[in-house]
C-alpha cells in the first residue's frame, strides 16, 4: 500500500477489498450464504464461469490471494447487490492505495456493445450510464495504439467525462471517476486527457476544479506533473489551487517530479497561507513532505526541522476525538459480533474517517463503509456526534464528521445538514461543511424554500465580512442548487448583478450544462 498515505500498521488495499467481500457477505440478506460451503456450491455462474473452492473463498476473504475482478462482480450478483456497489468501490480504493501509479485493471463490464457505438454516442447527444463509460474505458485501454479520428476526439470524450463527473455522485460519480484516471494514463489518449482537464478546471468548471485537478495525482506523463504545480505557483483558483495540493501527495510518492520542480513544490507551500476552508491540506502536505524529503523539512517546517505524524489528532480536539470515534464505532462491535468477530479493519476505517488530516484518505475509508451493511447504523452515530453541543463547538471533530456524513448519510439526516447549515451559533467553516453536503445527501429532496432562505442568509453574511469561509459556503450553496437541479435560482443568482461574481460564474456554469449530461450523471 502506499505508506505515505495512511499511518503505520493501517490495513493495505489487498485487506481492505477482502473485508469488503466477507462484511457483505456475513450481514447480506440472505442466511444461507453465511456459511462458505454453501456460498462456494453456489458461486459458479453469472459472470464467472470457473468452480470455486471452499479454501479459495476463504483465500479470498483473507487477503491471502487478491481476488479476481469477475469474482468481485459475482458477489455482488449472489448478494443481490447494486450493479457496481462492490465492484466500483473495490477498484477505487485498489487504485488509491497501490504502491506505485495504476495504469489499467482488468475489464468487469460484460455486454456486445461495440467501442464504436459507446464512442459515437459519448461525442452525439445521447445518454450515457456510468457503465457505458466503464465499457468505453475497457474498450480503450485493451487498444493502446488505437487512433481516435478525428483529431478532437480524445478532447471531446474527456470534456463530456469530466463535465458529467463534476456533477455526479456515489456510485455514478466512482464510474466516471475511475474512467478519467484510466484514460489519462492511456499511452496515446492520456496526454490530451490531461490537457482537457487542466483547461476545464482553469476555465468553465472552476467551481468544480478540486476533484479536476486532484484526478492528476495518479498520471505520470510529465505534463500532469506541470499543470499541478501551475496551480500551486499561479492557481487559477482556490478551488483548483486546492486539487493541486491533494495530488501532491501521491505525485511526490510516485516520483512524479524531478529535484527542480520538487523545488518548486517547497517554495510555493511555503508561499501558501494555508488558511482558509479550502486551504486545509496545505499543512498536512507541508508536514508529510518535510517526512519524505527531510533535506527540505527546515524550510517547509519554519526551522522546527521535525514533522509530527500525520494522522496525530490536532492536540487541541484529541480528547474529543477519541471517544467520538469510539462512539461511532460503537455500531460495528454491535451488529451481529457472532457473525463478524474480527471488526479490526473496520474500526481502522472509522479512525481514518474521523481523523486523518488528509482528506483524500478520509473519502476513500468512508467510501469502503458506505459500501457495507454497517453504512446506516454508522451514518446514526455519526449524526448523533453532531447532536453533541461539544461537537459542533470544535471544527476540528464537527468538520470530520459531517464530511463522513456526506458519504454515509441518507434522507433521514438531511434535516440535519440543513439545521447546522443556517443555525445561529455554528461555527461558520462547520456550517460552510454543512452547506457543502447539502449538495450530496439527498440532494433530489431540496426544499426550495429552505435554499433560498439559505442563500439569503449566507450571502447577507458574505456582504458584511467579505471572507473567505463566506464566500466558499455562498459557492457551495450554488453547488447545492445545481445538484438539486434548482435552475429558477441559478438563474435568479445569475442575473442579479449584486451577488458574489465567483457564484453568479458558478450558476451560470450549471445552467450550461446539456440536458442530456445531467441526465447521464444521474446514472
């Protein structure tokens, strides 16, 4: 795994996918596949054509041997999964921690689509599922010297891809997620891939730019390396400047930059204020890179010359976090400890949802246990967290757990979001937190009186103090109308020459987008 990610001792990918498949099979519905023999007598079929043994399952869900990708997809057929649940989650985190730069994993998309039919409708107006994008992917990379006429294609796939990205989320937003990093590292399509995201995320899609320019952290072409540190020496925002510094992480672990532009990097996090809602990972980063590259640790460090860990909990919250995390992990001792004794991976991933300061390794741990029978019990503990007055009081705790909120959360706690997004009293990062998952929990149940309270509120906010927090929660709740597909309020935000430029930009950016992408997100 990669160690510069997550802290000592921490499960690798191959434990992780492992638990992934035993978790859903001991808590899924159906009692009989409880028992390995009677999962293996039934295994055969589907998308897997081979007979299975009782000790190869159990390889399996040990990590002993990494499991086939077909085999992924079959648990998910015999569990009665949705399509892409395990599959999607399990290469996403494989891709994430793998000690050097996944270049391609083996096709788990089945069907007689042809690449040139997928092709002809991802460059028309047709819609298009996540799947369809995997296919496309598939299709591709089993053909490194295909030559894609005419010349714009690579562009134009790349720019519908990351367009209908942006806008998706879970399930449909892993697929295309995963299609971007693949095609940016395809030996002929990657180079233009990475030039249509650096000019997306510096052009119409800036307020979507982090996720943009963070997808570069896995590309070793030279020019992926080059636009992130643009954006860290001349950001066209701070949204992509943000991305940059994410990637960094993973680009100065695969050796992605030569001695001068490491350079480079140190100088401009030393420039960095890193303060600011979008400014969080510049610490984290400037401490794991003083670990890495300890001749520059002096410089990064202010002449402290030594790093802390980098998932050491912020001494002023370590007392509260904690307890938190047992609490919240409270659920995973509880349900079923006959079936599932062992809960070491899973208590991992809740410290690494709650406490990593990289936020990256946050995402992907919340990732795996949304993707469990434990997501609901743990989105209830987490809301019950923010229920706690000492919680909301301190950002560094309120912060972390409505983040894990956005991914395991359901319609059952949007009432919540909503609560602290506009309460008198949040501190206002947690409420600009708040804002920000408001565009992802139930994003479809918006109340439209709500929102437009919400942004009267936070934009009266942003006329009186001008900062930063402000005016990020005000651009956030433009993000929410648009993933709620609210377009009479984009487009009374668009055209009303008073509000903040960057979400009258924004707003319009949604409005822009074809129909038939926001159709194909959604999917």
């Amino acid at each position: 795994m990669s160690t510069h990610l997550t802290a000592g001792g921490a499960p690798g990918r191959r434990p992780r996918v492992a638990w992934l498949l035993r978790v859903n099979r001991l808590l899924g519905t159906d009692p009989a596949f409880r028992s390995l023999p009677a999962f293996a007598t039934a295994f055969h079929g589907g998308c897997y054509d081979r007979e299975v043994s009782v000790s190869t399952l159990s390889r399996w869900e040990t990590a002993r041997t990494a499991v086939p990708w077909a085999a992924v997809r079959r648990y998910e057929e015999l569990l009665g999964l949705p399509r892409n649940l395990l599959t999607a989650t399990a290469r996403t985190v494989w891709r994430y921690l793998a000690p050097a730069p996944v270049l391609d994993t083996a096709p788990v998309t089945t069907g007689e689509d042809l690449l040139e039919d997928l092709l002809e409708q991802a460059l028309s107006g047709a819609v298009l599922t996540g799947e369809d994008w995997d296919r496309i992917a598939d299709g591709l990379c089993a053909r490194p010297d295909v030559v894609l006429m005419p010349s714009g294609t690579w562009y134009g796939l790349a720019e519908r891809l990351v367009e209908e990205m942006v806008i998706a989320d879970d399930l449909p937003w892993m697929l295309r997620f995963e299609t971007l990093n693949r095609l940016l590292n395809h030996p002929r399509g990657g180079r233009t891939v990475v030039l249509a995201c650096a000019e997306l995320a510096a052009g119409r899609s800036r307020a979507t730019a982090t996720e943009i320019v963070c997808a570069l952290d896995n590309c070793g072409h030279p020019d992926a390396a080059g636009r992130v540190l643009a954006e860290l020496t001349d950001p066209s925002g701070p949204l992509a400047h943000r991305g940059a510094v994410m990637a960094c992480f993973r680009k100065v672990g695969y050796r992605h930059f030569d001695r001068g532009q490491l350079r480079t990097l140190v100088h401009a996090l030393c420039d960095s204020a890193g303060t600011g809602p979008v400014a969080d990972q510049v610490d984290p980063l400037r401490r794991w890179l003083a670990r890495a590259h300890p001749e520059h640790a002096r410089t990064l460090l202010g002449g402290r010359g030594t790093a802390p860990p980098p998932t050491r909990p912020r001494d002023s919250a370590a007392g509260l976090l904690t307890p938190a995390v047992r609490r919240v992990t409270a659920p995973v001792r509880a349900m079923e400890p006959d079936l599932v004794p062992d809960t070491t991976v899973a208590h991992a991933l809740v410290a690494e949802t709650l406490t990593s300061p990289v936020f990256d390794v946050r995402l992907y741990a919340a990732f795996l246990l949304a993707a469990t029978p434990y997501r609901e019990p743990l989105a209830d503990a987490v809301a019950a967290e923010l229920a706690r007055p000492s919680s909301l009081r301190h950002e560094e705790l309120a912060v972390p757990l409505l983040e894990a909120l956005r991914i395991l959360g359901d319609r059952r706690h949007r009432a919540l979001l909503k609560a602290l997004a506009v309460r008198p009293g949040v501190p206002r990062r947690t409420a600009y937190v708040a804002v920000r998952a408001l565009g992802h929990v139930a994003a479809d149940d918006a109340d439209s009186g709500f929102l437009r309270t919400a942004v009267a509120h936070h934009h009266t906010a942003w006329r009186l103090t001008r900062d930063p927090v402000s005016a990020a929660t005000v651009e956030s709740l433009v993000y929410a109308l648009g993933m709620a597909a609210r377009d009479d309020l984009l487009a009374e935000i668009r055209s009303d020459p008073g509000f903040l430029p960057t979400a009258r930009t924004a707003a319009a950016g949604w409005l822009a987008i074809p129909g038939h992408r926001r159709a194909s997100a959604l999917r």
